[in-house]
C-alpha cells in the first residue's frame, strides 16, 4: 500500500531522514518509535505533503502512484490522512463545515454525489458518539479554544468520518491523560481493518498498550536501524534508546 | 486635459437640457434643484485635500461624460438571474428609470405605501416634499448636492404606524450596457411610523460590461418603536462609479439595523449616518467589503449619539485582493449630555494580496462622561498554517483560501437571515459552496442532533 524507498529529506538545508525504507500493507498496523530529533515527525508531515521539505533522493508510492507528485488534497482525498501531532486552531470555520466539506470533497473524486443529509446527520451522530464528545464541538470553529485532549479526539472524529486508506497518527498520545488515551485508543483501534493501514508515530510505549501493532520501526537519525513486533516496543520502554543506538552505531 | 472649471460645467449643462426639456414643476422642487445646482457649482467635486475625501479620488466621475437615460429597457432573462430570489414586494430601477415590467408592487399589504418617485410627486408632492431633503440636505456633499439638482425618480416608502411588513422590500437598481455611460440620481424615502417593522433590501446589480454612473441618496425617518432592517447590497458591474449616502434619523426606542454588503463597483463611496435622537434608540451598523482587480471602496459612517440612553454597534470587514483598495472610516460622536450612552465600534481587514491597501481610522468623539465606547481596527492576512490543514483533509486550495476569507466575515454574515443575500456574498468571495456556509446547514445540524438526542 505504502512504500517508502531510500528516503532523503532535508528541511533548511539540514537533512533530516538519510535514506529510510518503509512498506506498510493493507491490514496493517506500524508503529514508528524513536528518539527526540530523529525524524519521526518529518516522516508523516512528506507524505501529507507540508511546505519546506525537500526530497533530495528516494520515493514515496502508495497503491502504486507517486505520492510525491500529488497536491496535498489530492493525497487528502486518495485516503492518506495525517491527525496532527499540533492541531491548527481554525477560527470562524465550523467543525461540522469541515467534516462535511472534506467528506464531499472525498466523495466527489470517487465519484459519488454529495452525501445527503439525514444520511451525514445519522454519521456525525455515531461518531462524535463513539469519540465520548459534545455535540456542541461541531458548532465550534475547528480546534478553536479546545483542550490538548479535544483537539487529539478532534482529530480522530475526522478520521472517523473520512475513514482513509491509510491513517498516519503523528504523536497522537501526547499530552493525553488516561481516560482520553483511552478513548483514542479505541478509535484508532476502530479504524483496524482488512483495507486499512494504520501509521502510529510516537515517542511513548504507552499508546502501544491500547494499540497494539503488528510492526515497530525504531528510527535513529533518519533511518529505521530496527524492526520488530510490538514486543520491540516493550523492550524499547524498559530500557530505553541507548542499545538500539550502540547496536545501530555497532 | 480636463480642468476642474469644465468638468463641472459639463454636469450643469446636462442639468440645464434636462430642465428644459422637462414640464412645469411644483415650485419647491425647481427652488431645490437651483439650490443643490448652486452649491455643486461652489464646491466642485471633492478634492483629496478635504478630510472626508482623502483616500478617495472622484476624478473618474468627474471626467466623465454621462447622459441621463429615459428608457427602462432590460432583458427580461438577465434581469431575472440578477434578482434576488425572494418573494418580495419589488420597485426596479433600470439606469434609474422606473421599471414597471420588472417590478412587484401587486399585493402590499395594507398600512404599506411603496411608489416610485415620480409616482408619490403626482399623487401628493407636498407629502413628499416635507420630509425629503431633512436629513441630506444639498450642504452635506457636492454629491448630495448633485442628487438634488438632479433628482426625479426614485422610491417612497411609507408605514403605516404598526404595520409590519411580512416579505422583504427590495429596491432593485440594474446598470445596464449601454453604448455610452449615463447616469442616475436615485433619490429614496422610507417614513417608518411608530412601531412599525420591516426590511428593506437595497440591491445594485447589473450587466457585466455596463459603466455607469450611480449617485444615490436615501433618507430613513423612524419613528417610535420602528424597527428597520436594511440591506444594501451593492454587486454593481465592475467598471460602475458608485457614490451613496444613507442618513437616518432615529425616535425612542427605534432599531436599525444596516448590513452594508459591497462586493461590485470599480469605484465606490458609501456614507452611513445615524442620528439617534430618541432614548432608547439603537442602531447596528454591519459592514463587508470586498474588492478585487483594482476596485476602490470607500465606507464612511457615522453615529450621532444625540440623545441619552442610546446604543451604536458597529462591525466592519473588509477583504482586499490583487490592487484593490479599501476605505473605512467610522465615526462615534456622543453629544454632551448623551449621558448612559453604548458606542462600540470594531473594524478587521483582510488582504489576500501584497498590493492590496487599506486605509482605516476609527474615530471617537465624546463630549459626556458616563458612557461606554469601545473602538479598534486590525488589518491581517490568511493563515498559511490554516489552510495547509484544510488541504489535508481534502479540500482544495482555492476553497480553503475561500473558507477562511469567508471565516473572517463571519461575525458579520452570522447577522445575515436571508440566505439569498449570505450566497451572493459567498459566491463573491468564496466561489460556488454547495451550501450556506455559516448557517443553514448548521441550524439543520443543531436541529437534527437536538431531535434525535432523545431518542
């Protein structure tokens, strides 16, 4: 589904990812781990398409078409979706606006109509049910005054709604207190399935307990130096970051 | 090369051919018509160097050479996708020439007087000469002036004390192409008795290659307990000269509410004035501009807190593109005694372009000291951040950088009930959304979960 190829990236002038690989299937879950200024977030932010990124080498394909070569909507609407690690306040733009602009604009390239109604209502209502939120969220400008925890729930409502192919979750755990880790555990974990890929970006083990996935990646300056199953993660908390770097650099 | 001398002249010799060529008059009309002549022949047209002029540059009218039209001939299909789908009670103006054919007049409810112009002076021109010219009186501006020197159609709007008025009236000026310029000197009246209630939608549209010039001026008298909602929205073709005022004169306990909406228009100058003379009273002044290419709008307004007890709030956007260039003005005068008076006053501006220009400047000017007055101005640009975020989610890039213009109008487009008026500005600024962007879906949303939440 996603296939990353010798990936090499710098951000003003300075390179950051130094030749990473990385395939993610349908079905399946990876979780990207890693310490503080390794990369992991410049990852996600190339495939949704941000500013200021160069590619210098490498390619990105997802189903087989050149990512790189996309608009960023145009990814948006392949179903390769990134939940911000920060989410952007939108003033003045409505939540319910957002979701159903974006789910239209989803629609509209595959060829559907508009979506009706009753039909978006009786959506919107389960899953802003399923994510334990207020119907006044969607009343309010996207992001605007929520807490850390709204706007990460925020996040995975859009999810929800727009139900990608790919989701790419960039540090989706932090700042989460329990019972709000709790329940964005369970939407990620509602979103698993058969077509699905799932991309956890995190420097904690934590979310890996609730979400628990079918490949980790330790990335270490710009590479993946590791790969395992979840139990990779669990290693990774008990004894920290330092062995994989000594047996990287070894 | 133009000068000063004959550019006014040009104005007073298509004055004295319409004179001549027009029949006897009631002798108040022809002494009023001498004196906005007289008072347009000594101060010309405004200069930058008046205060009140100078971020405005009049010379494209005044250098231009404009006939008066008689003929309201309009293509019934153009004239239909330019008016407003409402059911309305409907005066059309065609170049300023009363539009029969084009108009709703059919099913006024009783206690309504709605007349052209020319129609109120035959039936009962003394009824129509005392209250017109109170308000705006040929001194106020050589644009006023002009108005009165010129001045034959138009419309009359009277309310029966109590009466109110279910359907929005709409005033509907259409510019149309012609093979040289005109122009025209619509002159409106609305009496709105005591407790009476109704909107009022004055709307400019027209061909899109049409050059003419507008020169309005509009008196608002309420009464007691009156309450007027009025809209201007002002689409006029891009290449028209669009200059207005609107004065209003408030009793106890009235309410107007304006929504100046300026999307058209190469260049434009409005003056909004209120005088609120009646404890009481209040007035809500709602303002959006828009301008793009190289459009050049102008809005002045003005408060006059007269009384004690009397409540002015304003909000003001503009929105400039590419060269355009926006003005806004905005004038709080509290009379000395106007004690327990409320005068708010707020203006944002938005330039999507470089070369875009704003020039703002809110004014207080307070002579009693137990009052509550607030003013500020800010002028900014989109948020890249935020439209990045909407392109993640699949929304393409021209309609972000829409979204979010229209975002910033919308503590002024949430005040907007009819949604035939909230598209059109939309549409200007945001491009065809499938749905109302701030409200109507969104009230169905409310509704809709509210319904169901009981289940």
């Amino acid at each position: 589904m996603l296939e990353v190829k010798d990936l090499h990236v710098t951000v003003e002038g300075q390179k950051i990812l130094k030749g990473l690989n990385l395939t993610v299937n349908a079905g399946e879950v990876h979780a990207i781990m890693g310490p503080n200024g390794a990369g992991k977030s410049t990852l996600s932010a190339v495939i949704a398409g941000k500013e200021g990124y160069e590619v210098t080498q490498g390619s990105i394909t997802f189903e087989g078409q050149d990512v790189l070569e996309m608009e960023i909507e145009e990814r948006a609407r392949k179903g390769l979706l990134l939940g911000f690690q920060y989410p952007v306040e939108i003033p003045g733009v409505k939540n319910i606006y957002l979701l159903k602009a974006a789910l239209n604009a989803k629609r509209e390239a595959e060829g559907l109509g508009e979506i009706p109604a009753p039909e978006f209502m009786k959506l919107i209502k389960e899953k802003i049910a399923f994510m334990k939120m207020d119907a006044s969220f969607l009343q309010r400008a996207v992001n605007e005054g929520f807490s850390g925890g709204e706007k990460k729930r925020n996040e995975i409502l859009q999810m929800l709604v727009l139900q990608p192919r790919l989701a790419m979750l960039d540090e989706i755990d932090s700042g989460l207190d329990i019972d709000a880790m709790r329940v964005v555990a369970e939407g990620i974990n509602s979103l698993r399935s058969e077509e699905r890929g799932i991309l956890l970006v995190t420097h904690y083990q934590r979310l890996l307990d609730f979400v628990v996935p079918d490949q980790v990646h330790v990335l270490v300056d710009g590479r993946v130096v590791k790969s395992g199953d979840a139990e990779l993660a669990r290693e990774l908390e008990a004894r920290g970051y330092d062995w994989v770097l000594e047996e990287s650099a070894a | 090369m133009s000068d000063v001398q004959t550019d006014v002249q040009r104005f007073l010799d298509r004055l004295a051919e319409r004179n001549a060529s027009r029949g006897p008059e009631p002798t108040w009309i022809a002494a009023r018509r001498q004196a906005g002549a007289a008072r347009f022949e000594a101060m010309g047209f405004p200069h930058r160097r008046v205060e009140a002029w100078k971020y405005t540059d009049v010379r494209a009218i005044a250098r231009g050479d404009f006939t008066l039209s008689d003929d309201a001939s309009f293509s019934p299909a153009t004239a239909a996708a330019l008016t407003l789908p409402l059911e309305a009670h409907r005066l059309t103006f065609v170049d300023g020439v009363f539009a029969a054919a084009l108009s709703q007049l059919d099913d006024l409810p009783k206690g309504v007087s709605l007349l052209p112009l020319s129609q109120a002076l035959d039936e009962n021109h003394e009824a129509v000469g005392g209250p017109l010219g109170r308000l705006t009186g040929v001194e106020f501006s050589p644009f006023a002036a002009l108005n009165t020197a010129f001045m034959e159609e138009g419309a009359v709007l009277r309310l029966a004390p109590g009466t109110v008025v279910e359907k929005p009236i709409i005033l509907q000026f259409l510019s149309r192409a012609n093979a040289a310029p005109v122009m025209s000197h619509p002159r409106i009246l609305v009496e709105a008795g005591a407790r009476s209630q109704a909107t009022v939608i004055e709307h400019h549209v027209g061909e899109p290659e049409a050059a003419n010039f507008t020169n309005l001026v509009e008196e608002i008298l309420l009464e007691r307990g009156a309450i007027l909602t009025h809209y201007k929205l002002q689409e006029a073709p891009l290449a028209d000269l669009h200059v207005a005022s609107i004065h209003v004169e408030q009793g106890r306990d009235s309410r107007f509410t304006s929504f100046n909406l300026n999307l058209g228009g190469g260049l434009v100058r409005n003056d909004l004035i209120t005088e609120l003379n009646g404890q009481g009273a209040e007035a809500h002044f709602n303002g959006l501009f828009y301008g793009q290419g190289r459009q050049h709008v102008d809005n002045h307004t003005l408060a006059n807190h007269n009384a004690p007890h009397t409540i002015s709030n304003e909000n003001y956007k503009g929105i400039l593109d590419d060269r355009a260039h926006g003005v806004f003005n905005g004038k709080v005068v509290v009379k000395r005694d106007s004690q327990k008076i409320e005068g708010y006053q707020s203006n944002a501006n938005l330039l999507l372009s470089d070369r875009a220009e704003i020039d703002a400047k809110p004014e207080l000017e307070i002579y009693a000291d137990d009052v509550k007055c607030s003013h500020g101005t800010t002028t900014g640009q989109l948020d890249e951040e935020a439209i990045y975020a909407l392109r993640t989610r699949g929304i393409d890039e021209q309609t972000a950088r829409g979204l979010l213009t229209l975002a910033f109008a919308g503590e002024v487009m949430e005040q907007v009930d009819l949604d035939a008026v909230a598209e059109r500005v939309e549409l200007a600024v945001a491009g065809k959304l499938p749905e109302r962007f701030n409200l109507a879906g969104l009230v169905e949303t409310a509704a809709a979960l509210t319904d169901t939440s009981g289940e």
